[in-house]
C-alpha cells in the first residue's frame, strides 16, 4: 500500500530510469543524478607532506599531527571536505563516511561517501580518492635532527629525581615536541629546546615543584637568517634552591 501510495503521490518521472521523483534534478531523479553528475567537485588524488619522523601532516601550511596512518587519512579527508563544492544545481554537500579500500599507508585509496541536498531533498553519492602522503620532515624534526636548538636552560643543584620530574612536566605541559635533548654536563642539566615558549613553560612547571631561582636570559649571536635577520640562541640558569 505505501509502494502504491508513493507511486500515486510522485509528481514526477525521472526521464533516465522511469522511476517516479518527488524532485527532479535536470529532469533526473535523485539517484540518477548522482550517477551520471556526482555529488561534488572532488579530488580524486590528493598528495600531501608528512614527516617521516614525528608523521605530521602538511595541511594548508600547518603542520598537524597525525599518530597513525588512519589518523592522517581521516585528517586530510576532514580538512578537504571544507572545500568541497556541491555539484551545479545542488544546494550542498557534506562527507559522511570513509571506507578505506586498502590498508592505510603512505599510499591509500579511501571511498568516501557524499550526501548533497537540493530544496531539501537528499542525493547520495561517492568517489574512490587516492591519498598519497609524500615523505618529508617537519621544521621540528629537522632541527632535533640536526641537533640545533633555540633554547637551553640550565638547571644547577638539580635533586636526584630532576629527570623523572622533568618527563612529568614536559608531558603535562604538551611541549615533548619540541624538546631536543637532556644532557648532564657534569653536575648541570641542560635542557634544550626548539624555542623559548617551550623553555618557559618548563621553568614554570618547575616553580610548582621546587623554590628557585631563576637567573636572567641570556642571547648568543649563531648567524644571520635568511631574512637578514640575527638569529640567537637563547639560555636560561636556574638554580633549585630547596
């Protein structure tokens, strides 16, 4: 009866397939139009930088992390739906869900399932995409690397438990990323960092911990950038006093 009913309510045929539409979209039903239009202008590759070290992803500039291969093709699925645009008449379109074809890997094909909406009626569709991930390294990593850093504090009279105490901190505060190294130079710890942001929130970590006292910062000139500008590097004394 409800089969009937809908055939008798339809006010339209789609001119492709016969079958009666509520909607027609350039004289086809919704499933039809997503069969010989698509849904939305999409790519069907998309090639993106990753670090072959820490494995973060290159979007729009920035770089974001990404623990796993999944985890980055999601990300980069995510970040390019914003830019999808519903195919003409379509009112739009959004992503819903991906189905991955093949292992996720530096290369992986993902289908990727797509709903458009035109005067409030929904058309489904997909496309097969090809996400490639090029090898490359990230400016964190590449400093770590090579060893350069930005930052170093110093800590003097450091208690025997400093190192466990600093993991602690550092993980806390989200900034193990850019640490580069933690060294012993006799009865000193350095800690080196790849900028001073890092540094600070260490130090104040620190403050909670122990009664300090931290000395002034301190520059040395290491060359010029490319910009023309001086580069230095930056050092920090702290003294734990209890």
């Amino acid at each position: 009866m409800h089969d009937i009913m809908g055939k008798v309510m339809a006010r339209y045929v789609c001119a492709r397939c016969g079958a009666p539409t509520e909607v027609l979209i350039k004289g086809l039903c919704p499933k039809c139009f997503s069969k010989v239009y698509g849904v939305a202008y999409i790519e069907r590759r998309i090639r993106v930088e990753a670090c072959r070290y820490c494995g973060r992803i290159r979007l729009g500039g920035k770089w974001t992390p990404a623990n796993s291969f999944r985890e980055a093709v999601v990300k980069i699925v995510e970040y390019n739906s914003a830019k999808l645009k519903p195919i003409e008449p379509l009112d739009s379109v959004r992503v819903g869900d991906i189905i991955f074809l093949t292992e996720p890997d530096w290369s992986t094909r993902v289908y990727i399932r797509l709903e458009g909406k035109y005067r409030g009626a929904s058309i489904i569709g997909g496309e097969e995409v090809l996400i490639q991930l090029k090898p490359s390294i990230c400016p964190l990593c590449k400093v770590r690397v090579s060893g350069e850093y930005d930052t170093v504090v110093t800590i003097h009279k450091a208690p025997d438990d400093i190192e466990s105490i600093l993991h602690e901190i550092i993980y806390k505060e989200g900034i193990q990323d850019q640490l580069v190294d933690v060294i012993w130079v006799k009865d000193r710890l350095n800690v080196y960092f790849t900028n001073k942001g890092a540094a600070s929130k260490l130090i104040k970590g620190l403050k909670k911990k122990f009664k300090v006292r931290v000395g002034r910062l301190e520059h040395e000139d290491v060359g010029i950038t490319r910009m023309g500008k001086r580069r230095t590097r930056k050092s920090i004394n702290i003294e734990v006093l209890e």
